[in-house]
C-alpha cells in the first residue's frame, strides 16, 4: 500500500501536457510547428534521449563536409524559441500506461499526457566490438562531431557499409583530407539499388575520388592494438585505420510500442492520421506503419517522410482532422552525382532507363507497372513521379520520355 500511495503521489507531483512527444529528432521538430498551426495555446513536452535539441539529420552526412556555406549554427531547428515547446534532454521513457495516460522515466520521474506521439527513431546495427572513442555507429550529431574531429590531416578512416550513410561518409571524409577506405558486402557499390550500369557509373565516382574500396566483404568484429583500430572481416582479412565508423543501416525503436500493447508489426501500425490502435497516441516517422496512397502500407526510414509526417501527425493531434496523403521520396549527393527516388529501387526487377540529358530516369517494373522511379543526375517534378506511380500506362514502353526535365 505504501508503495501505491508513493507512485500515486509521483504522479500528482509531475507536470501533465496537452502534448507530449517521445523521442527529439526531426519528427519532434515538426511536429511541435504542426501542433502550433493549430493550437497556439497547448502544452508541448518533449523527452529525447539525445544530448542535443532536435536539428536536421541529411546535413550530417552531406553539407556540413561539403558546403563551407553551411556551419553548424544551421543544423537546430529551434524548436523552444518558434513554438515555446519544452525540451528534456538526456531522458530515456521506460514505460506508458495508458490508462492513466502518463509515461514512466528511467530516473523514476512520472509525466501526464492528452495527446501522446511516439517519434523514438531509429537504433544503428552494431557490431562487435568494445566501447571507442574512435568507434561510432554513426546517428547523431554528436557523432559527426566526434568524427569531424578525428578527421583531416590524412587520418585513416574505416568507412563500414555501402548504404546513404557509409557511401556519404566516404565521399565526405575523402573530400576533408581524410584517407577513407569503404568496406561493403556488393561486388558493385549500389548493385542492391541500382542498375548495373549505373552501380558501375557509381562506384567509379569514388575509384576517381580516391577512396579505397574493399567490395564483397563484411565486417564481423574489432579491436584495438595500441594506437590503432583493427577491423576484422568474414574472410578472416584485417585492416586497421586510426577510427572506424558504421553506416550499417538501423532498426525502428519499437520496444516501447510493443510494451504498451499498441499494435506492430514491422513498425507500429498507425491509421491515415497517424493514429495507432490508441486513439490518443499517435506514431510518425520511422517507426510508422502507414497506409501511402500510392505504395500502400509502408514503412520508410528517410528524412522527406519524417518532416511531412511530423508535421502531418502535430496537426491531427491538435484536431486538424487532415490526413497524411504524402509519398515520401529518398536521396542523396555524392561528389557530382545527385540522385532522389520514389518507391522500390530493386535490380532484380526489370528496369527501364531512359536518358534525359545528361542523366536518367530508370523505373523498376512490377507485374509491368512502375514500383520505384530513380531520378539519376536528373532535375524533374517529384509530383509527376507520384502521377507516373500512381496512374502508369498500360504499356510500359510509353514511360519512355514521359518524365522531363524542369
């Protein structure tokens, strides 16, 4: 009985929000603006386990090496000064009851909600290894900072992963005089995205870069010897570099949802609202399972998807009553090469590619019908892309010259 009265006793003695959000990354963000569009008076907490206040993600990995334009005074998205939100950083959620409508912290602390948003993010795969200064699973902002700093002056980084962040972070290391060796598991960098031609048009970019490629390997552990790290790969080869960071992909953070009783399955599964099996709790961003009008349900990991639904999902908290109808796109920018997508991007399948000036557009056919478009070094409407995917000819030849350029 004491220990009821105590918990119920926490419970009066922490603050209640109107809104309160889990999780401080570019979710958050927006969706703290989206809540003010139509709320201007609500209570808005953000918890986050990170160290910073929420910024824009895609910079990490692209201008902040690449655009001397572009200093780190651009990367917050001050979300207290423009919506009088409340930050909490460094705090980890453990627990939601629902019932009571409140959320549990590691430190005990115990924080009331109306409306709650799960914007947890993603977790880095990892690999085995012990804790490093010079090693990092690369995520956040104080990860570039830590890699920014080992940088330059002709360090050698270990590059692992040939996905957006491990190709990035290659062709942005080598860019700051920085030796950079990138290890992946394709024979081709890309082969798993793209078509041949173009994986090789791809790999070739970094050969020319000066970035040294070990294809077809992966990594299986670490250690350290000395001033050196030592990676060691699946064919038992070794190659050591002052820091080693991994781009090996994520996993949607899940446990909370799961915990709570909310239905998931590869993500936690949310209603064209944003609106999980909780009519009070809403999920966004990369943990999402959400209905797309042209891809249906899905499950997307990218920085498009999570500031539109970010600020989709902060209006229907507010009572917007507006559903989240947007197809999200992917890209990336490496050396001279710019390329965005909307949809599958699988080589198995058959692919069309239609040059357009001096770059292409390529579409992953399915039962003849468009699944992805790749927008190769080529500038067109995203919109037209969305139409193509959404209402393609019944012949699929006719997708030839149907997307131009701007």
């Amino acid at each position: 009985m004491a220990a009821q009265n105590e918990t119920q006793q926490m419970q009066q003695a922490n603050q209640s929000y109107d809104y309160l959000i889990i999780g401080g990354g570019v979710v958050a963000g927006y969706a703290a603006t989206g809540i003010r569009e139509q709320d201007q008076d609500g209570t808005i907490k953000i918890l986050s386990n990170d160290q910073d206040v929420p910024y824009t993600r895609p910079a990490l990995t692209k201008k902040l090496w690449t655009d001397s334009s572009f200093t780190e005074e651009q990367v917050p998205f001050h979300t207290t000064e423009e919506t009088g939100a409340e930050i909490q950083l460094r705090s980890e959620v453990t627990a939601i009851n629902r019932d009571r409508h409140t959320v549990q912290l590691a430190d005990g602390s115990v924080i009331g909600y109306r409306k709650l948003l799960l914007a947890t993010g993603s977790e880095p795969t990892k690999v085995k290894g012990p804790e490093d200064e010079h090693v990092i699973f690369f995520r956040s902002w104080e990860d570039y900072r830590k890699l920014r700093a080992q940088s330059g002056k002709h360090q050698h980084v270990l590059v692992v992963g040939g996905g957006y962040i491990g190709a990035e972070l290659a062709a942005a290391l080598v860019q700051n005089n920085t030796r950079a060796t990138l290890i992946y598991p394709d024979n081709i960098l890309g082969a798993k995205q793209f078509p041949e031609e173009i994986a090789h048009e791809y790999e070739s970019a970094f050969k020319k870069a000066g970035v040294e490629l070990v294809n077809g390997k992966r990594a299986e552990s670490y250690r350290r010897e000395d001033d050196e790290l030592v990676l060691t790969l699946d064919d038992g080869t070794e190659i050591r570099g002052d820091s080693i960071v991994f781009g090996l992909g994520v996993s949607p953070r899940l446990s909370l949802a799961k915990d709570s009783g909310l239905e998931v399955t590869k993500g936690v599964v949310v209603d064209e609202y944003l609106r999980t099996s909780d009519p009070d709790i809403y999920a966004a961003g990369d943990i999402a399972s959400y209905p797309d009008k042209i891809l249906g349900r899905n499950l997307i990991g990218h920085v498009d998807h999570a500031r539109k639904s970010g600020e989709a999902v902060g209006k229907a908290m507010a009572g917007s009553n507006e559903a989240y109808t947007h197809t999200p796109y992917f890209y990336s920018v490496v050396f001279d090469i710019s390329w965005k997508a909307i949809g599958t991007l699988d080589p198995t399948l058959d692919t069309i590619v239609d040059k357009v000036n001096k770059g292409k557009v390529v579409y992953f056919l399915k039962d003849n019908k468009p699944a992805g478009i790749l927008l190769w070094n080529a500038e067109a409407d995203l919109d037209e892309v969305r139409q193509i995917l959404q209402n393609p000819p019944a012949d699929p030849a006719e997708l030839k010259g149907a997307i131009q350029e701007k």
